[in-house]
C-alpha cells in the first residue's frame, strides 16, 4: 500500500459484518483527486526548495471519504503565487496550484498539537490538508500574503458535507494579521 490508506469507517464495517470486501486498486482510491495531476501537472521542482509534508490529507465533495498520504509525499513548496506538491510514489505525481485556485483557508486540528493547514478548491470540490510540525504556520503565512479568507469550521462542512456553495470572496478585504491568527486559532478549535 506503500504511502496511502483510505479511511472511511464502513471499510471496518464491511470486514466486521463478514461481508465480502475487494480492497479498490490504487487507481481507484485515487480517481476523485486524479483531477489536481491532469489540471496542475508540474514537471520542474520550484526554484525554492521543498519542504518535508509528514501527512497529506485529501478530501473530496464528490467522494466519502479521507486519502491519506503519508511518508510518500516528498514535499512541498509555497512561492509568492503558488503552492506546489511532490507525491512521490503515487498516481498524482507533481503539481501546482495557482493561489487564484484557491478560494479560502481553514484549520484541521486532531488535538495534541496535530495541525494542519487546508487549502479548498472549490471548483475540483476538494481540500488538501498539510500537516507537520512548522508546515500549518508557513501554509497559513502564505494565505495570509495570498489574500486567502480563513473560513469556519462550519462553513466547510457545509460545503464538503451538505455541498452548499462557498461564497466566491471576489471582494474579500484582507482583515489585519491579529484578526487573521485569531480566525485560524478559532477554527482550529472546531469553531
């Protein structure tokens, strides 16, 4: 499996309820994301270098479900406009995304001091999660410097769960950088 892991509770359910389960091919497990490699394929490694991802996490409006890159992403880079991913040894390779594809910001935290900074796409319908220690600070930097709102917790389920649209934020006024930390601490805490 080398590098993901899908995370859904029914696959549990399934092997517990002695139903029969075919684990999906790797191809499978990565369709719903396959969209980033075929819009924002990127060859070049950017002209700053990459930085260690310990975890990756995709998430999907379209699919149930988590993919979860972990110990195969290579790393990542932000530059004054773009975010760019290495995910070595998986289908989706190497890409990059323009800031002006990315509509907002927000915070997943499991507690004990596992942050992650997530970037929405919402015209693919997706949210990668950045995770590692210095990882969430410098993603939420590069929001901040990229005029990206931090959105709430509950504005996000919304959309991945219930697929409310976001608002477009096309005349989003940068707040200043206190009222920003204070937004992401708020939505790290679930708010």
């Amino acid at each position: 499996m080398n590098g993901y892991r899908i995370l859904p509770l029914a696959l549990a359910l399934v092997h517990l309820t002695g139903c029969d389960f075919i684990p999906p091919s790797k191809e499978e497990v990565y369709k719903p994301f396959i969209s980033l490699k075929e819009k924002y394929s990127k060859q070049e490694k950017p002209q700053v270098p990459l930085s260690p991802v310990d975890s990756l996490l995709f998430q999907s409006i379209h699919h149930p479900g988590v993919l979860l890159s972990s110990g195969s992403t290579s790393g990542f880079a932000l530059n004054q406009g773009a975010l760019y991913i290495d995910t070595k040894n998986t289908p989706l390779g190497s890409f990059e995304i323009s800031a002006k594809n990315i509509r907002a910001c927000t915070c997943l935290s499991f507690g004990s001091g596992e942050i992650y900074t997530e970037v929405l796409l919402a015209e693919e319908g997706l949210i990668l999660s950045l995770g590692y220690s210095g990882i969430a600070s410098k993603t939420i930097d590069w929001c901040y410097a990229n005029n990206k709102p931090v959105i709430s917790n509950s504005l996000q389920r919304d959309w991945l769960y219930d697929k409310r649209p976001l608002p477009d934020f096309d005349n989003y006024t940068q707040v200043s950088r206190k009222l920003y930390d204070e937004q992401y601490k708020q939505a790290c805490q679930g708010f």
